[in-house]
C-alpha cells in the first residue's frame, strides 16, 4: 500500500501558477513510479506527467509540455508538480498516482498506477 494524499489546488487566475504536492507514507514510496492526472467534468482521466522511481527521468504530456515541472524528493517521500501558465482549460481535479514497484518506462494509463490519491481541485478564471 502506498496511500496517497494530494494539496495545493485552489483558484488561480489565467496566467498564474500553482505548486501541487503529493505526500505518500510507507518505506516502499521510493520505489515507484510517481504520475500525475486530471480529470475535468465529464471527460476521462488524462495523464498530466510522471517521474521515475529514482527521480532521473521524467514524462510530461504533449499538450501542457513547457508549463509544468514534475519532481520528487524520496527522504520526504513527495512528489511536486509546479504548474505555470495556467489556462481555463487547464481547470479539472488533479490526481497522484503510483506505479510499481520499480517499473522501467513510462505509463500513461490510469489503469497500469496501482495507487491514487483523492485528488486537490484546480481552478483556472478567466
């Protein structure tokens, strides 16, 4: 088990950035793969990015490539995505998710990430 507890969202005006934090407990977060993934109403669940197990590769998603910077520190057993330029669209709950443990390549399906958290709700004005 690699239970997952998201914050961070909140209402920010277009333009604007958000740091979005993920806390995991458990000795074994270390070896999983991290993933971030939102879901806006009435759509699926799209992949946002992900991090490697040892934090040395990353996995952005086309469509937000250049405005998010996914990270993870082990010791504190957290994974960070930094969110910039944010648009309207980019308005959905944002999920985090492990996968593995010790997994090589990346994932973008929901269905191959073991664990979620409840997600933290992002909202973008106009």
């Amino acid at each position: 088990q690699v239970p997952l507890v998201e914050s961070g969202g909140g209402l920010v005006q277009a333009g604007g950035s958000l740091r979005l934090s993920c806390k995991a407990s458990g000795s074994t977060f270390s070896s999983y793969q991290m993933g971030w993934f939102r879901q806006a109403p009435g759509k699926e669940r799209e992949f946002v990015a992900a991090v490697s197990w040892s934090g040395s590769a990353t996995d952005y998603a086309d469509s937000m490539k250049g405005r998010l910077t996914i990270s993870r520190d082990n010791p504190k057993i957290m994974v960070t995505l930094q969110l910039h330029s944010l648009k309207p669209e980019d308005t959905a709950v944002y999920y985090c998710a492990a996968r593995g443990p010790f997994v090589f390549g990346f994932s973008r399906e929901p269905d191959e990430y073991d664990y979620w958290g409840l997600g933290t709700q992002v909202t973008v004005s106009s």
